[in-house]
C-alpha cells in the first residue's frame, strides 16, 4: 500500500511540476531556432538594419518553384513568415 501512494504522490508531483513550468513558460516569450542554417531567423545584420528604420516596413516575398494553389499551403507559408518577422516588430 505505501507503494501505491508513494506512486501517487511522485504523480502528482510531476503534475504540479509540469503545470509550474507551463504557467511560466506563459508569461516569458521567446523562440529556438535549432535549425543548423538559421533558417527561422534574421541575420542581427538585418535585425540592426530594421531597428534603424523610423517608418514601417513592409516585405513583399517572392518565391519560385513549382507550389499547390491549395489554401493550406498558402496558410502554412503566410504563418511561418509571420513567425519569423513577427519578433522583428517588437525590438
């Protein structure tokens, strides 16, 4: 019986332990880019560059290749940019 409820008590441990780590993770914004190129992020160049501007930017992208028309992909395209520029207008 006590390894029944010292099981119980590790659990709930792990639980309050696991909610702790996600209320504080709520409050503190930040991203990795684990990618071995940097592919999800600015160069500090270009960071430095748009943090000396004093009137609003806006980037237009232009891709080639071949892409589905479909909506999703468009979706999945739009928020990754957003992602990566989106840190940009707070710095």
């Amino acid at each position: 019986m006590a390894i029944k409820q010292q099981t119980y008590s590790r659990l709930a441990f792990n639980i309050c332990i696991l909610i702790l780590v996600n209320i504080l993770a709520s409050m503190f914004f930040f991203r990795l880019d684990l990618t071995a190129d940097k592919r999800h992020s600015l160069s500090e160049a270009s960071k430095e560059i748009l943090q000396e501007l004093d009137d609003i930017v806006y980037v237009k992208v232009y891709l080639e290749g071949e892409f589905p028309a479909s909506s999703n992909d468009t979706f999945v395209l739009r928020n990754h940019l957003y992602i990566v520029l989106f840190p940009v207008s707070y710095t």
